[in-house]
C-alpha cells in the first residue's frame, strides 16, 4: 500500500509469495512478523491494514486506517460491542432526561499508559481542542452540537473553549448542547470524543500523533511508516482485557498480497478479500471465512467544482445520468460473486431504519435509456467537453469494478470514462481534504456507530467533516437538524429518510453498494468481523 525499505527483503518476500506481478509492504514486514508468530494468550496478532493519512490523533483521523488503530489504542465514555451495542466503558454514567444536558461521571481507576489518571479535564480540554477552528481538526464538526461550538469554530475567534463544557470536579463534567439531539449520546464511543492525557498539550499534535499516549486496550510499541504498526497489550487497562499479547498491523500495497500471505501462514486476519478470491474463496477457506452483514457502503463522489457538476440543473442532470447508467447488479455478481447489495440510498441495510422504498431512489437503478435522455437534457443547457475520470486507489482491490463502471458510463452515455488510479489511498484522501482533486473519486463509508444520521451528518451537512462532494443545500441541513432533535428513535429514522429523498434527487455521490462483508483468517487463529466490519481484533486468538 505504501512506499517501500529494506528492498532485499521485499524482493525475498516477492519470490517467495509468488506474487510477481505486486510489490507488497509484506515483504518488508515479515521478518519482523515471524519473530513473534506465538501461539496462545501472548500471541501476536498479525493484521492487514494501510499506512494512516495522518498522526494519531482522534480528532484528527476520517479514515479507516487510522481508524481501527486509535480503537486498539483509546477507549472513550462507551465502547460498542461487537453486535453494535453500546456499552458504558470509561464512564460509571452518562446521565440525561431531555437529550440536551448531560452529567457524565468516569471511573476513579483508569489510567493512560503513561501512568497518568483519565480524568474529566482529559475529556474537556481534548474535546476543546477539537472543535477550536485554530487547530484545523478534520472531526471538528462531531463537537458542533455542544454549546458555544460555533464560537470555537468562528475563524479568527479568540474564544478557547466551548461553554457546554464544565469540570464540576476531577471525575464529573456536563455537556450542555445548543438543542436536543437524539443522536449525540450514541456517538460517545467513536474516536473523536477520546480524552487526550497532559502530555499531548505540552508535546503539541504533531509529536504525539507519531507515538501516541492513549488509555485502551493496547499501547504503541513502533510505527514504521509504510511498514507496520505494533501494538502490545495493555495489562493495566482496567476494561475487557485483550484475548492475545498485540496487533501487528502490517501495511499491503494490494489485498493480493495480503491474501497471499494469508495462505502461506505470514498473516492472521484479514478484514477485505480481493476481487479475485471472491468466487473461490468458501473452497478454499471453509470455515475460514468470515462472512456478515456490516455498516459499510461503497460509493464515487463528484466534487461540486467539478466543471459541469455544479448543483444546478445541469449538473444534476449529469449525475443523475452517471447513475442510471450503472449496473449494480451486474458488476456485483461478476466481480463480487454476490457478496454486496445494490445500494437502494446512502446508508446501509444493518443500520436501524434502512428504507429500501424511498421515493427517488429510480435514480440509483440502472435504465439506460433513461439515462441517455437525462445526459441529452443536459448537453442542451451546456453542451459536454473533456472526460469523465474516475479516481481510485490501486491498494485497495479496487480497479476491476472501477474499470466496470468506467465502461458501463463510457458504453451508455457514449463518453470519455476513464479510470485514474493513485497508488495509495492517502494519496487520494490528501487531494480530497485540500478540495484539489480534478475528478470524481471512490469514496466509502464505514459507520462510526450505528445510525442513519451516522451517513448523513458527516458526509453531507454543509459542515461535515467528511464532504468530499462539497455538498450544501439548506434543505437537507434543516432535514437532518430536525431528526436529530426528534424526541423518539422511530420519528428520527422517518426524518433522516425525507433527508435522503433530497440527496436521492441532488446525488452528490453516487451510491453503488453496501457490504456483506466477507473476510478470513489463517490457520489456527479465531476472529469475527464486529457490526461494521472490522475483525473483532481483541477477541481474535491464535492457537
């Protein structure tokens, strides 16, 4: 996945895998790997990933790889079980009768792994950090319900700290919001609301992200960029301890590679199967596999300043088209074999709420002649130059259903659709943040709890953190801001769904599918995928 050392061995590695048409980051790992391949409680856990976009800091990570480190390494007020349920963790309580105010009480005996107490100024001022506009947080918004936010994250405000937030003492604070919301208590165990220990306010963000401090279940022992992460279990962590002695995160240039090394003993879990091994993969697997219905989408995003993609009547129109033109089914059954679902709108059949009958939704079915007449509309308000480019990242098992729906566009609409492939993901994920990408770009989402407004909030409110589309329509922000302050979970999943008929209409992204997800582990090791498809890491044992 990543830019490669030790070059000797990773062409040792090559040879040996017989992967001779991929460079793989194994192959620079596995010396290090088989040093700790034990078996037992003390084993090793060595898992696929990819080198993370940016330092470790809660509030500072979108994206996956980052993702499921900071889960290994931090534990926050709850934590979701592997069913998706959530659990008091760090807090004894999180106390509230209108959704708007909140006491929260820690327990007295938890510790970062620095030996450090966590307490209830740990949460306010890391949580202050976040949403502070000076420190150009990528999770800034999680904090936007918390009074006093938009006082933070006014550009050039002297303000520090948000007014929703008080220490009554050393393990109670309040949160106080600006208006109910039935979702704020749920989010409490995603990652940005971690606390951050002392010691990050003193090193600064950019020192501690590369060896970060936290209070979870295992502690950092090495990061070797592009290579590996290790992690050892954290014995003093006062939760559920870990079934196994650490993670070894070992970073792929391609899922082949990884599933290569899967087979010959060099990998122990694996969350993803590459495109290749999905026809074959219950025959050689068997009870290998790892197989269930998880919070996972998979879509392509076209930015707004995209020439001809703008939201107005044109733009519209042309996405509309792109979407029609695409054949869900048939690209699941030849690449997938089966093991994804047509999206029918923007979040996932697992999550509570999913409507497969909301109205609009013809505009992610595939109707080719209608899409041609939508393109055609639109070629008379403004008539089509250049190429349609299609941005995706070659380490992630993407290219054959990228090519799939470049010639579904291209052979519909009669166009320019071309592939434009990146090496790594952060490639991508780093043109997308600085809103310089120059075409539409894959795009997935893997829930950070388990809720509708989980999809729509972060991905499509003017001010989500994760908008790759650049999307702001007034409607849809007044849509979702309502389901968020109903007073039951029945009449807020009803709301979130109006809110999808608006993106049904505008597609500032083009839904493709959600996941069953299918993943595997090796010989002699136990693991589960979890709710919303990473493997149950803490629970996988070997031996």
């Amino acid at each position: 996945m990543r830019t490669r050392s030790r070059r000797w061995s990773a062409a040792r590695a090559i040879l040996a895998t017989a992967v001779a048409a991929t460079l793989a980051v194994s192959g620079c790992s596995m010396e290090g790997a088989r040093s700790v391949n034990t078996t037992g409680p003390n084993a090793i856990i060595r898992a696929f990933a990819g080198e993370p976009q940016n330092g470790l800091v809660p509030t500072n990570t979108n994206e996956q790889m980052g993702g499921r480190l900071l889960r290994a390494l931090f534990t926050g007020l709850y934590e979701y079980k592997a069913d998706g349920t959530l659990e008091l963790a760090n807090a004894e309580a999180v106390d509230t009768t209108d959704n708007k105010h909140f006491t929260v009480k820690l327990k007295r005996d938890w510790k970062f792994t620095d030996g450090t107490p966590v307490k209830a100024s740990n949460y306010v001022r890391a949580w202050n950090f976040g949403a502070n506009v000076k420190n150009l947080q990528l999770q800034q918004d999680f904090f936007a319900p918390i009074d006093g936010f938009a006082d933070v994250a006014k550009k050039g405000s002297a303000v520090e700290d948000m007014r929703g937030l008080k220490v009554v003492d050393d393990y109670t604070f309040t949160i106080d919001l600006t208006e109910p919301n039935i979702d704020f208590k749920l989010g409490l165990g995603h990652y940005p609301f971690m606390p951050l220990p002392d010691v990050f306010f003193t090193e600064g963000k950019d020192k501690f992200g590369q060896n970060p401090i936290g209070n979870g279940q295992y502690k950092m022992t090495q990061w070797r960029h592009n290579v590996q992460a290790d992690l050892v279990r954290n014995d003093d962590y006062k939760g559920e301890k870990p079934k196994n002695g650490g993670l070894s995160f070992i970073f792929y240039a391609t899922q082949d590679a990884a599933y290569t090394d899967l087979g010959s003993g060099n990998l122990d879990v694996m969350e993803i199967l590459p495109p290749s091994a999905q026809r074959s993969y219950k025959k050689v697997l068997g009870d290998r596999a790892m197989e269930r219905s998880t919070a996972q989408t998979q879509a392509f995003s076209i930015p707004e300043y995209l020439d001809h993609f703008r939201y107005d009547e044109e733009g519209r129109l042309r996405r509309q088209a792109i979407s029609m033109s695409i054949d869900r089914s048939l690209i699941i059954d030849k690449v997938f074999f089966g093991s994804r679902k047509p999206a029918l709108e923007f979040t996932a059949r697992s999550i509570p709420g999913w409507n497969p009958d909301i109205p609009g939704n013809d505009n992610v079915k595939y109707n080719p002649e209608k899409a041609r007449q939508l393109w055609a509309q639109a070629n008379a308000i403004r008539p089509w130059t250049g190429s349609f480019q299609f941005a995706y990242n070659t380490d992630g098992g993407h290219q054959t259903w990228v090519e799939a729906v470049c010639n579904q566009i291209k052979n519909t609409l009669g166009i320019d659709a071309v592939p434009k492939p990146y090496a790594t993901f952060k490639q991508i994920r780093t043109e997308v943040t600085a809103k310089s990408l120059t075409s539409g770009a894959r795009t997935g989402w893997q829930a950070d709890y388990p809720s509708l407004l989980n999809f729509l909030g972060p991905q499509y409110l003017s001010t989500g953190s994760s908008n790759d589309a650049v999307y702001a329509n007034p409607e849809f922000d007044a849509k979702v801001h309502a389901a968020e302050q109903a007073v039951d979970q029945a009449t807020s999943n009803r709301l979130a769904n109006e809110a999808q008929e608006i993106l049904l209409r505008d597609l500032p992204i083009i839904p493709l599918w959600d996941y069953f997800a299918v993943g595997a582990r090796g010989e002699g090791v136990q693991s589960a995928l979890t709710w919303n498809g990473e493997a149950d890491y803490a629970n996988t044992t070997k031996g």
